[in-house]
C-alpha cells in the first residue's frame, strides 16, 4: 500500500456511531450472517473490461422506513453496499468439510478436514463448509494449483443456511517451508484462477486474512473481521515497485462486509500502527473489480487501489476508517510516485458513498488517468477529493457535503461538481439508520449528479 503523509488526527466519536451499532468487532450474525434472497442471485461473470453496463443489478427495495446498513437504495431500485447472496443449490455440493472433519471421504454424511478438501477439489466442484468454527492453526489454506474453468469454476463456499468462520486466533508464526514467519489466512495462488470464495467469515488472521495473486476469481457475501492486517489483498507474485504488466487480474470482490481490522499497537516488519491494514487493498493485477462492499472501522484506509492498473470501484459503502497512525482515507485511487513506470493508472470510482473518515472521502494519492464520478462524499474530515497532482484526473457530477474542505485543487478537468454548482446541498437525512440517508429531494437540481443519480 502506498502510504500518502498525513497529519495524524485522533479519531473523533462521531465515526464510531456506526461502529457501535454494528456490533464493535463482532461479525453481524454470526449464526446466519446472509440471509437467502429469493430474488436474482448476485453472481456475475468477471468481465474482461472496465465498462459499468455489466455490473448494473437491480433488486426490489426494502418496504420499511429504517435501514440494515448492509445497503441503500437509490431511486431507481439499485443498490450501494453490500446485497444479499443467495446460497448455492446444496444439490450441488461434490465435497463436504466440517471443523470435527477428517479422513478422506468428504462425503455429506463423512465431512473430511478442510485442508484436506482443498488440496484434492478440481474443476466444477463444489466443496461445502458445515457450520461452525475453523481453528486454523500452524497450516496455510491454499488452493495453489487447482485451477477451475469460466464453464466450470471451484466453488468453496458456506453449507447453506450456516455460517463457516475461518479463525485465525490460535495461528502462530510457521517456522518452515515457503511461507515460513507469514501467519496468512488463506492463499489464491497463481496459477489457482477461477476460484469462487463465497459466504464465509475471515477472523483473528495476523496478516492477511485472504490474499489473490490469481486471476478470474470471485469473492462474495464474505465477512472478514478482526484481522491485524489487510483483511483482503488481490496482489501479484510479479509485485515489486517497478513492475509495468502483471501477471493478475479480472477479479471480482462483491457482496463483502468488512470491518474492525486493525494492526494498531503493532510495529515492526510490515507492521505501522494502524498503517497498514486496508479493508481491501488491490496492490497490484490489472482490471479487478470491487462492487458492492460495505467497509468499515479499519485502521488504514477502506479501499487502495495501489498500483493496480484499470480497477473499477463502484456501488461501496466506505466510512469511519483511520486508528492510531492509520491513514484514515475512504478510497484511495492508485499510485506510483516514479512516473517511469506505468501501474498505479486508470482507477475509475463511480456511484460510492464514503463517509466519517478521518482523512479524506477520495484520495487520488499518485493516481494517474483516474476517473472518479458520480460518488458522494460526507463529513470526512479532511478533503473530499484530495491530491489532484495529475492533469488527466477527471472528477465530474461528484458531490461533497461537510467535509473539511470539498476538493484539494484545482488539477485535471472538473465538471458539474457540487462545489461548481449554485443549489447548496441538502440532504434529507444525514441519519445512517435511515433509507433516506445522504439522499436529496426529489426537486432538487442536485438529484443528477452524486452516488444517487437517478441519470446514470
């Protein structure tokens, strides 16, 4: 992750309102966290651009006044956060694991371990985690060389109507092999491309609690918690700082709640105090997707782009990141400060809410060609969009509402921005709780532009 200097700023009680209401650090069901939705199930297929036509899904909304604060509706019944996952068919499942597993028969009525199921799973399978807790202890769970088609992918994903928890709370550092001193939670490896990770909760990790350096894999209606590092990497095993193609990419991070992770009172290595556990970090890989999230309270920022390149980010719920020396940014947008080298470009964040973080709503960071439009930013306490450095930055129909100041300068081309425009803004309600949160009236001019518009 690229650490942008900023002023260190203690973190203020109004961005642990949502915190507390939440659960503070608690998962949000932990005995069914997703429920089924009997509608259209939100799985698409990963794209192989960054057009947004694709990824437009709609669902009925909700009937009542007050809201889960997994989502929100816009006016045109889309959603922003994250939706509801509908369960894999369990006629569907080829292999069973279960936290009491063993053996090897893998069978519904004989579970086996789960480090055993995945080292045997291949194409078109469907492995299926009963209920319950996952002591991972001193052992990596990997998929390295099972590889799943675009026809036929592997899928591992929660027992239907249970909850499987990964806990990382008894993992000491591994003193042999390739991984040896990296308390990792879970690899995708290269080479292990179109996996499915679906449904699962991720806790306790003391580093990352999954990490991809594959391609065309799909995370969705996961939950990850707790962990004292990024919670969700997609990087590069080609990664290195001077690195201009990457042998990753076409993944799609869907559907997550991701929250309360934290490496605050932690140094040393590659920990920072809070500085360097992201919800989601995309550190390298070209073309990665990130929809529909709901990220919060992590002590680094929500979302880094880094130095991937074309990676889309749209539909999130982004609020209340930055503890101890954690940046404390919503969404940042790429970068590389060495201008030779070309990753770190073309980020493109449309139709995300970002809010009550304690720096910036969007930070471009040393994003090159960045494209941010039509996302709503609120009460950040520092810039809504920030660090423009780069003429080809294009921020237009964004709107800014409460923050310190609304955008750091004048760089790039800004169009029909809220800070352009006459109508002051106002909301209808500034009430996360309420399903008319950071929404305009119906009258207002303003309703064309922000993460809302009904215009798209």
């Amino acid at each position: 992750m690229y650490i942008n200097t900023t002023l260190k700023f203690s973190l203020i009680t109004l961005s642990l309102f949502i915190f507390t209401a939440c659960g503070g650090g608690t998962p949000t069901n932990q005995t069914n966290a997703y429920a089924i939705d009997d509608n259209k199930e939100n799985t698409t297929d990963i794209p192989n651009t960054t057009d947004t036509t694709d990824t437009q899904i709609t669902q009925e909304p909700t009937n009542t006044e007050t809201n889960t604060q997994n989502n929100f509706h816009t006016a045109d019944n889309h959603i922003i956060g994250a939706r509801k996952v509908k369960s894999t068919p369990l006629s569907e499942g080829t292999t069973f694991t279960s936290p009491s597993g063993n053996g090897s028969s893998c069978t519904k009525a004989s579970p086996c371990a789960l480090d055993y199921a995945l080292k045997h799973v291949e194409q078109g399978d469907v492995l299926f985690l009963r209920g319950g807790t996952y002591n991972v202890s001193n052992s990596i769970l990997s998929l390295r060389k099972n590889s799943g088609t675009a026809d036929n992918p592997i899928i591992v994903e929660s027992y239907p109507g249970e909850t499987a928890i990964l806990d990382g709370k008894n993992k000491s550092k591994i003193t042999k092999g390739m991984y040896a001193g990296d308390p990792v939670g879970f690899r995708i490896n290269n080479g292990a491309n179109y996996i499915k990770i679906r449904k699962i909760h991720f806790t306790h990790f003391g580093k990352q609690a999954l990490v991809i350096t594959s391609s065309h894999n799909i995370v969705e209606g996961c939950e990850f918690y707790n962990n004292k590092y990024v919670a969700l990497q997609l990087t590069s095993t080609s990664f290195n700082s001077n690195t201009s193609k990457w042998s990753s990419g076409y993944n799609l991070i869907q559907d997550n709640i991701i929250h309360d992770n934290s490496d605050a009172g932690l140094t040393g290595g590659s920990y920072k105090n809070g500085g360097n556990a992201d919800g989601i970090s995309v550190s390298a890989g070209n073309k990665n997707k990130i929809l529909y999230n709901l990220v919060y309270h992590n002590s680094d920022d929500g979302i880094d782009t880094w130095r991937s390149n074309d990676t889309e980010v749209a539909y999130n719920v982004v609020h209340s990141q930055g503890i101890a020396d954690g940046n404390g940014g919503g969404i940042k947008l790429g970068g590389n400060l060495n201008r030779s080298v070309k990753n770190g470009m073309r980020a493109y964040a449309h139709h995300n809410l970002s809010y009550n973080n304690r720096a910036h709503g969007f930070n471009l960071n040393a994003g090159r060609d960045v494209k941010i439009e039509f996302n709503t930013s609120y009460n950040n306490k520092k810039y809504g969009y920030a660090n423009l450095v780069d003429g080809d930055v294009i921020l237009r129909n964004n709107i800014s509402n409460h923050d310190k100041q609304a955008v750091h300068n004048e760089h790039g081309i800004q169009e029909n921005n809220s800070w352009q425009l006459d109508e002051k803004v106002t909301f209808l309600s500034t009430d996360p709780h309420s399903n008319k949160f950071l929404k305009l009236s119906d009258d207002s001019t303003l309703n064309e532009i922000g993460a809302f518009t009904q215009s798209y």
